[in-house]
C-alpha cells in the first residue's frame, strides 16, 4: 500500500499552486491572451495547458512515472494504462465557466488504484477552497489561511426537500424532460462537476444527475468529485446501482448517473429509469 498520506499532501500543493496560476489567467483584463481553441465543440485555453503542464511536471518530478501511470484531459491518448495506479488528471474543469467569467471551475486532481478512486483533490479556486479526502478517511476542505473542517452530506426528511444541481451548458431534451418529472423540483445551476459535488457536500444541494447524450463525461471529469462525495456520506452511482469504473480503456462514462446526499439514492435511481422510459415511449 502506497502512503496516500504523503502523496496527498503532495497533491494538495499541487493544487494550491495550479490554483494560483488558473486565477491569474482568470483575473486579466481581457480573454484575448486566453487563445481560445476548440476541440470537439468544447473549449481549451492556454490556462488549460500550462496548468495541465505544471500539475504533470509535479507530480512526476516527485514520483517518477515507474509505478504511476497519468491521464489528464488535456494530454489523453486512447489506451488502457496497465499500471495499478493511474492519477486521472482534469486541469480546468468548466472551461467554458472560466472563459464566460461565472466564476464557477474547479481543478481535479485523482489518484485511481486499478478503477477505482483512492484519493481525491478538488479545488474551487474563486473560492479559495481545496477540497480532498482518501478512501476511508473522509472528506475535508482546507482553506487559504490552512483551516480544515470535516464535511458531511445533508440529511433532508422528504424527498421532495431535496435540491437538483445542473448545469447551465450541457443540456439536452431527455436531461430536461428528466429533471422536469423528477419528484425533487428546487434546482440551483453551479458550473464543473467539482462545483456541483462541492455544493453538495457543503449542503447547498443535494443531488447532481449526469445523462450522456452524443457525448459523455470522461473519466477526469468524475473521479475526483466521486470520492469527495462518497468519503462525506453521500453516494454516486450508474441508475442501476453499480459503482462507476475509471482506467477502463474508454474514458466516456456513459449512460445515466446519480450523486446524491445517500438519503434516497436508489429511489433517485429507480425514478429516473421510470421517467426515461416513459421519454422513450413519447
């Protein structure tokens, strides 16, 4: 067993630091230095790929790439890593939030044993946040000044109290349709799924739902914010209940997925496979 300790604190450095270069991109006057491209529909800056450079260039400078293997957005190539221990490596989450100034991106940084996540690192860097946990050991947010609390998921009494966080980009009919004929209808939109999970482990929401259309989340958009999520309670899952699987050789997750507070995660689950099939049957 590696010492996830110290790698976590390695981690959580790394972290701050890509958080400091993302907010002096952020914060300059104008997006024109950004040099906005587009891969598949789907912005990259230049935040995204220095940033990207300085979390590999670190984390490979202190642990060599013998035992770990790494896949990040931006530097993906398809294939599956044979090595048990993959950092799964997202440098900019919610670019499109970044370049559109919501303020709402976040950083993830995962470290997986074989497909599943050991260790995670969030940063939320607008709000000065950086949230992690380690299998079994919880999940914690730190601040600037080297604060830390202890987080916990919500506890709500009806079902219908719960509160939906979506997205404001990635929409299409049958998400709409779902999340329409949910039996929870408060809905608060926040940006990056690292926000999104933040948001529910902090209490301000208490479900997320992801359904792939032509295209899917990929491995670096989910790995991270799962183990947050869970290591505070909550519960993120395919609709039929099955834990989502990471290092698999194809980096879309696709299909319907539940992150919850835990409260009513598999009533969640069975609703939304009723109401597709009722969108299906339209």
């Amino acid at each position: 067993m590696k010492d996830l300790e110290k790698i976590l604190e390695l981690a959580r450095s790394v972290g701050w630091g890509a958080t400091d270069i993302l907010k002096s991109y952020y914060h300059q006057t104008s997006n024109d230095n950004l040099d906005v491209q587009y891969k598949q529909n789907e912005p990259v800056t230049i935040a995204d790929v220095n940033v990207n450079h300085y979390i590999l260039e670190n984390l490979q400078a202190a642990l060599g790439d013998k035992d770990f293997a790494y896949i990040s957005e931006e530097t993906y190539e398809v294939q599956q890593t044979q090595q048990e221990w993959v950092w799964i490596i997202d440098p900019l989450d919610g670019t499109r939030d970044f370049v559109e100034k919501t303020g709402e991106y976040a950083i993830h940084i995962a470290l997986v044993q074989e497909t599943r996540p050991v260790l995670a690192v969030v940063a939320v860097p607008e709000a000065e946040k950086l949230y992690y946990a380690i299998k079994e050991g919880g999940t914690f947010v730190e601040t600037r000044d080297g604060k830390r609390t202890q987080l916990q998921v919500s506890s709500r009494e009806r079902i219908e109290d719960l509160t939906v966080v979506v997205s404001r980009s990635h929409r299409n009919e049958r998400l709409n349709y779902l999340l329409q004929h949910l039996p929870c209808q408060n809905q608060k939109a926040v940006g990056s799924v690292g926000g999104k999970i933040a948001a529910i482990v902090e209490q301000r929401a208490d479900i997320y739902i992801s359904l792939s259309g032509k295209s899917a989340p990929k491995d670096w958009d989910i790995a991270a914010p799962e183990l947050i999520l869970t290591e505070a309670g909550g519960q993120f899952t395919h609709f039929d209940g099955t834990p989502l699987q990471y290092n698999t050789g194809d980096v879309n997750q696709w299909g319907g997925i539940v992150a919850s507070n835990g409260q009513y995660h598999e009533l969640l689950c069975q609703e939304a496979e009723i109401i597709l099939a009722q969108f299906e049957s339209h």
